[in-house]
C-alpha cells in the first residue's frame, strides 16, 4: 500500500444543505489518511474550514451564471457545472502529481459519471437525502407513473416495488418530476439522476438502524453492495454553532435565554435555509405560537423580493414584541445544533430537510413535521410512520390546521408521549453508530479500505 493513500475529489452541489453534510463526510476521510480536494464555488468555500488538514484542499471553480431565466433553476445550475467546469476539471486532474483516484459528488451531478470515465477513476454518489428518499426517487424515474387526471392533485401514485409500499397524493410528488413531462428540462434532470445508478458506490449521510429496509432494497436495485451508511455527519466535537455560517444573533444571548428555561420546556421552530413561509402559513403559525402559551424560538430566514413577489412577508409586525417573554425571534440563520442540544429544548416543529431531521435525531427531541417539497414529505412519513418520533402537523400549503388545533398540537408535543420514549430510543441508536466502535464507523472504514485498494490497482 501507498503511504499517501487516495485522493478523493469531492464535488457538491453548490446549495448550503448539500454542501455542509459533504464537507462533514470528507472531514472524517480526512481523519483517515485519505487525501480531499473539494470543488467550490464562490458561493461556497467559506464553508470549508481553511486550517483542518493539510489532507482537506479546495479547487475554485466558476460561480454558475443563469443566461437562460426561463429555465428550470437546476437545470440552470446543473447545465452550467457540465459545460464549464468539465474541462476545468480534466485539465487540473491531469496536471496533479497526485490525480484524484475517486470521485464523490452530489446526486444532482450524475453527470460526473462521464467525467469520472474520461478521468478513468471510479464514480461515487453521495446523496444528501435519506435511503427511503432516494429509494422513491429512484422508482418515479423508473416507472415513470403518470397522472391521467392533471386536475386531481388528490390522484394517488403507489410505489409497491417499495418497503412498506408507500403511497403519495400526486401534489407530493416533487416538482422536479411533476412539471414539464416530456420537456427538455425535465429529460435533462431525468437523465442526469439515472446516471447515479450506474455509479461505483452510494454513500448515504444516515445510519443502518434508521433506514435497514431501504439499504436492502437500494443493494437489490443496483446489483452490488457499494452502499455505504456513514451518518449522522454532524460536527459533535467542535464548532457547532459555525456549522453553515454565522448567526444573526449572539450565540451567548440565546444560550443564556435557554439556561433560565425548564428541561424539554421549549419549542424549536425551523424552516431551513431555503423554506419561505407564505404570509398565510405565518400568520397561523405565528398565531398558533402565541394562544399554545409554550416558550419557543423561531427561526425563519427573512424573504428577498423574489418570495416578496410570492406572497411572503416574514414575521407579522409587533409579533416579536408581544412574545416577548415566552419567545425569542431570531430573522436569520440560527445555530440550530447549539438550540437541538440544548436540555430546555424539548420539541423541533421542522420542514424535515434531511439535515435538519438528523439533527433532531441526534437531539431526542420530538418531532412536529410541516414538509414544504422536495424529499421532506417521504421524511415527514418516515419519521411519523415507520419511526415512530414525530407528530404529523401540517403538510404544505394544502393541509393546514386552523390557530386552535395548531396550538394543541405544538402544547402536546412537549408532554410524556410515545413519541418522546422513541426519540430517546432514537437518539442512542444514532450516537452509537458514530461511537468509535459503531456501524457507521465500520462503514467509513470498510469505504476507506476500498477506495485505497482501488487506488492500488490504478
């Protein structure tokens, strides 16, 4: 074996909540010996941390422009990554004394694959959702089912090839799949994700005990065992209140707030860094906050005039100050880890983004779940569903309770339920799956030991 073993390129996609959970993964191949250099953007390399290891290396790469405005944003970004970076990348991989071995990259970037071919490298997929979330979108892009009846939102798509044969109603399936079938935007993401398919290795940021069903069938999908379990990737040891940027408030203001409540006394509410509430859906939450008397902090990222445009106008005026003694109101990003584990939080009333699950998760706290799109509604169901940790609340901007009911539910969820005996349960299964000796460990091991012996025989 090399003394310096592989030389991993690692590229996100370049969105906050894909990026984080890449350079978390990497840190621990770092850790391993294996060499990193991670493909940013403007946008994104001050995510990466500068004095880590001299193992972690960035590469600079163009920020993506958007030419196109009547394109599909992801197509956009997506479309612009494969025509100008891919040369980039070809010609600095081949003047490297030391060549990437590996490539590990998003999978909304399956077209790495043909650029992991012409480097002559294996391609690894890393997915920032779940193995149950990436399972059904593995089956829409195979079967293709079609709505028959575009006027019924209601009409529902089964997937039995599936454990537990979920089903959903058709305004649940994502977007991405839903609009412009047919279309040359929707062949472009359709051929783009089917490109991961056919990719070395999966890496997964979940654990086996979360998600056992959906490994087994991802392994049977693919014909092949290169599916790698390597969660949670969160910073537990150090710098959690930086993980994705710096607060809009004072970490020692809120910290403080905290340590004068009650254990398990306080709600948590996020919406992650891309959810915009809409004017309505603020007022009944906010209103909701207020009549269920319990103390909270809100979190919710302040709109910029595209969401001002769709009806979003942030937190309702005076709110803040009549909270005041119940709530604090942060407009912004929020240490979230810091806020999950801390003893006074007891519930997250959550999109459930897959980051944001995980760090409920890792918290044992009790979930309230109000998916807004992408794979949050097949987490919404494997939280509440199959694990038992989470309270269903809303769904969208179709299933909303009124204040009232709201109120309840948020008031309930800080008792002595089920839900909080499983989240407990929970919360230990996925700590000891990143102790030294745990299963995710194990994974990253047995991961490390492949990539060096494929390194070997280059």
């Amino acid at each position: 074996m090399s003394t310096l073993q592989s030389h991993l390129l690692a590229y996100p996609f370049p969105s906050s909540g894909h990026v984080i959970p890449l350079i978390d993964f990497t840190k621990n191949l770092v850790t391993r010996g294996v060499h990193v250099t991670i493909l940013v953007t403007p946008s994104t390399q001050n995510l990466v941390p500068t004095n880590f290891s001299p193992l972690l290396q960035t590469l600079l790469l163009p920020a993506p422009q958007f030419p196109n405005p009547n394109q599909n944003w992801l197509v956009n970004v997506v479309s612009f990554m494969r025509q100008y970076h891919y040369p980039i990348l070809i010609e600095w991989a081949q003047a490297q004394p030391l060549p990437p071995s590996a490539i590990i990259s998003d999978f909304f970037l399956g077209w790495t694959h043909h650029l992991a071919r012409d480097l002559h490298v294996p391609h690894l997929v890393f997915s920032p959702s779940g193995a149950f979330a990436f399972s059904v979108t593995v089956s829409m892009w195979r079967l293709l089912p079609q709505n028959d009846k575009p006027e019924d939102p209601n009409l529902v798509v089964s997937l039995p090839n599936l454990p537990n044969s979920p089903v959903y109603p058709w305004w649940q399936i994502s977007h991405l799949f839903r609009d412009n079938r047919g279309e040359p935007d929707w062949e472009i993401i359709k051929n783009d994700f089917l490109l991961n398919l056919d990719a070395w290795g999966v890496v997964f940021n979940s654990f086996v005990d979360l998600e056992t069903d959906y490994f087994d069938h991802l392994k049977k999908e693919l014909g092949h065992e290169r599916v790698w379990t390597v969660g949670p990737v969160l910073p537990l040891e150090s710098g959690p209140e930086e993980r994705g940027g710096s607060s809009t408030v004072p970490c020692n203001d809120l910290t403080a707030w905290l340590d004068a409540r009650d254990d398990g006394s306080v709600v948590y509410v996020c919406f992650g860094s891309r959810t915009f509430l809409t004017t309505a859906q603020m007022e009944i939450l906010t209103s909701a906050l207020e009549l269920s008397g319990v103390q909270f902090i809100l979190s919710v990222r302040g709109p910029d005039v595209r969401h001002v445009a769709q009806d979003c106008s942030g937190i309702p005026s005076g709110f803040a100050e009549r909270v005041r003694d119940k709530g604090f109101v942060i407009e912004g990003w929020a240490p979230q880890l810091v806020i999950l584990g801390h003893r006074a939080v007891g519930a997250f009333l959550t999109h459930c983004g897959w980051n944001s699950v995980l760090e409920g998760l890792v918290s044992g706290v009790v979930m309230l779940t109000w998916p807004m799109g992408a794979d949050q509604y097949t987490n919404a169901k494997l939280l509440v569903d199959q694990l038992g940790v989470a309270v269903r609340v809303a769904e969208g901007e179709e299933k909303v309770p009124e204040a009232n009911e709201f109120a309840k539910r948020i008031k309930a969820s800080l008792g002595k339920t089920k839900e909080r005996v499983r989240a407990e349960e929970l919360k230990d299964a996925a700590l000891g799956s990143i102790k030294k000796s745990g299963s995710s460990q194990k994974q990253l091991d047995a991961l490390v030991k492949e990539l060096n012996e494929v390194k070997n025989h280059q």
